[in-house]
C-alpha cells in the first residue's frame, strides 16, 4: 500500500488539538458502538450539521452529520476531492494508526478525481453489468444451500461466522470467474485482513490472487466475467490499475454485504413486524433491507473527502486540504428531512447508506449487494422455517468499529432439517 510519509504526533498533548476550532470534540468510540443515533444527536444539537471532532490520537477531521450538507459534500467533487494526498495533516497521523487503511493513498478507483475517475469508473461498472441477475440469484441461492447443509442438522448456528460473513465473498469469487478451491483460498485470506490477522502477509497473497486473475482473464478473453471485461475494457487500463481495482472491488463488497445480511436477520429476528411473517410472504425480506439501510446501515461513517479549496459548509469555514469524514448514518436520521423519524421509511429509497454522487456506490454494485443479501435471507428462510435466537435480542453484541456496523455473532436455533 503506497501511502505519505507520516511522521508520528508531537508529545505535547495540547498539540494534539485543533486550534483552528477550539470546539472540537473528541469522537466517544464506546458510545458510537452503544448508541451511535444518541450520539449523533447530541452531536447536531451541540454543534450543528457540520462538527469539528478528533479521531483517535487527536486527529482533526470534520463530521458531515446533515442530510443537506452531506448531498453537497458528495455532489461537488470539485470542491470536495478524494484524492487523500490533498491531506494538510498527514505530520499528525502515525504509520499504525486505526483507519490507514481508508485513507493511505493507493492507485485505486477510489481516490481518482476528474476524467481519470471517469475512465476508471466505466470500466469497474462496466465490469459489474456483465452479471446476469437471473444466474446471480442461481448462484447466490446455490452457495446459501451449500453453506446451509452444512449446520442444518445440527439445531444451532452462528448466522454470523458460519453464514453471512462467507456468501458474499463466495458469490463473488464466482462473479469473478474463480473455481470453488480459489475462491476458498481468497476468502480465508479476505477473512484474515478484515480481522485483522493478516497482516503485509495476506495483502501480499491476496495482491498475487488478483495477479493470476487478471492472467487468467487475458488467456481467456471470451469467458464473460467481472475480471474479464475490467481486463479487455476499451479504457485500457493498465496491469496496476487492473490489480488494485479487482482488490478494491473485494475489499468495497465484501464486509459491508456481510453486514447488510446480519443487520437484516436481527431486525426480521427481533423485531415482531418482521418476526412474525419469517415464514411468510417474500415482501418482508426487501422492506427489512430497506429500514436497515436507512436505519443500521453497514457503513455509518466513511473517510474521507479532501478539501480542494476554502469553502463554508454547514456554517463552518473550511480549509483547503481539511479532511471530511461522511456520517451516512447521521445524514440518514437528519430530523429535517425526517421530522417524525420513528414513523419508519417504507418505500422511501432515498438513503444515504450507499453515499451518493460519482464517488458513492455504482448502481450496479448496490442491485449487487442486494440481490445477495434478499437471496440469502430467503434462502435460509425458506429452509429454516422455524429459526429463532437463541438469546435475549439485547444480549446481541455490536462489532466496536467507526466504519462498519454490525453483530459479531447471531446464534439461533431451530428444528434440525436433514437435506
């Protein structure tokens, strides 16, 4: 991973402020893990949509909580770029710090700006479209199956560890073009870099998986696959580009989708309005997606944008090259475009859980992520009729982290089903 050269943050305490905005607050990681909608609001109330706040170690970013300001911020990547190189404060930030990874320059779709993300955003969608949805929902309702018989006839599971956190990843290794012992290999070393595990080790591994991906795609040029239509796009891109996009691809699809699966089961498990009809009608299935992603989205704060020039935004004045951290989940609760926020959002698809503008999620990735997660929950509904927890819905417990929500574990039990 190419990244600045940051050198670590003075030993003076007080240095590790932001005296440009002597309001700034120190971002309260517990509470964000306990109560993420309490402490947004409390935020909003003190401070107004935009919020000066300090991450771990003391480094400044703003925290875009408006649903207005936040369609600002991802519709003007002019003013507000994702190139992370434009960062004023990369002298604060340590090599080891907790979200390098979000935000240490690579030559990836993600941080390119102007006709440079144009030309690379083409071939990445481009790339998605050539999925058929009908052999996606085969696919998707063929690795629940598999994964199911493997925990069907013992009465319990982990809907978590031996569910969820693998489809998404075996689906898309399909997607891809890989065979089922290549795609077992990526996702353990997947599975090891979002736990952290891993280390340069399995970046390393998982670098040379989407080499020989990227080989194999240029040997077989008429195989109609995700690898193969990014490597013989009209873009042209290059190896490197090829390589860094198929792993941004792996690395955007995967923890999130897992997530959305989990977040949706403990709603339809726990929550009576969806409980109720687990053995029932199809309809359930899309409105409990649609509530999650307004309500427990996946992906509740991303970093960042950068600052191209001084600009107000939300009554605050920023500077060229402040960094901005997106509190989608925040946006989502805005009380001006929800006032009566606890009457639900049936229907209403205008979330932020998938950002928004030419750096928010493709189209074609969200009718991804979600055709796998409504297969998956159908699937395991359809074969476990009868599935309930197996503990009290408040002793599920959160995953503690700023980017990502969702349960680290979801037992449940049912009548042992034998295929």
């Amino acid at each position: 991973m190419t990244t600045p050269d940051p050198t670590p943050p003075p030993e003076d305490p007080s240095a590790t402020g932001w005296p440009e905005q002597p309001d700034a607050v120190p971002l309260d990681a517990e509470r964000l893990r306990r109560d993420p909608d309490g402490l947004y609001r409390q935020l909003r109330r003190d401070h107004g949509p935009v919020v000066p706040v300090l991450l771990e170690g003391g480094i400044p970013v703003w925290m875009v909580l408006g649903y207005r300001e936040m369609v600002r911020v991802t519709g003007d990547p002019n003013v507000f770029a994702r190139d992370s190189r434009r960062w004023h404060s990369w002298d604060r930030v340590p090599p080891d710090w907790e979200l390098m990874t979000f935000v240490g320059y690579r030559p990836t779709m993600l941080f390119t700006e102007g006709a440079e993300h144009e030309r690379r955003a083409e071939a990445v969608i481009d790339s998605m479209e050539v999925v058929d949805p009908f052999e996606l929902r085969a696919m998707c309702e063929r690795v629940a199956d598999q994964l199911i018989d493997t925990f069907a006839g013992s009465g319990s599971a982990d809907l978590m560890a031996d569910y969820a956190v693998q489809i998404p990843l075996r689906v898309l290794n399909r997607m891809y073009g890989l065979d089922e012992a290549e795609s077992a290999e990526l996702q353990q070393v997947t599975v090891d870099l979002v736990s952290g595990k891993g280390g340069p080790e399995a970046h390393q591994r998982m670098h040379d998986k989407m080499v020989a991906l990227m080989e194999q795609a240029r040997a077989d040029p008429d195989r109609k696959n995700i690898s193969t239509v990014l490597t013989h796009h009209p873009a042209g891109l290059t190896d490197d580009e090829i390589i860094n996009d198929l792993l941004g691809n792996v690395y955007a699809a995967h923890q999130p989708t897992v997530d959305l699966i989990g977040n949706a089961l403990r709603l339809m498990l726990t929550d009576e309005r969806f409980a109720v009809t687990m053995s029932g009608g199809r309809r359930s299935v899309g409105q409990a997606l649609n509530e999650v992603l307004w309500e427990a989205t996946p992906v509740p704060n991303w970093i960042g944008r950068w600052a191209a020039e001084d600009t107000m935004l939300g009554g605050r004045h920023i500077r060229k090259g402040d960094c901005l951290m997106l509190s989608l989940a925040a946006a989502n609760a805005d009380p001006d475009v929800r006032p009566d926020f606890r009457a639900g959002a049936a229907g209403n698809q205008a979330h932020m859980a998938f950002s928004h503008g030419t750096h928010g999620c493709p189209p074609a990735a969200r009718d991804l992520a979600e055709a796998i997660a409504m297969a998956a929950i159908e699937v395991l509904i359809d074969r476990l009729p009868d599935v309930t927890l197996a503990v009290a819905p408040e002793e599920l417990e959160w995953r503690s982290t700023l980017m990502m929500r969702g349960l680290s574990a979801i037992p449940v039990q049912f009548t042992p089903a034998f295929s």
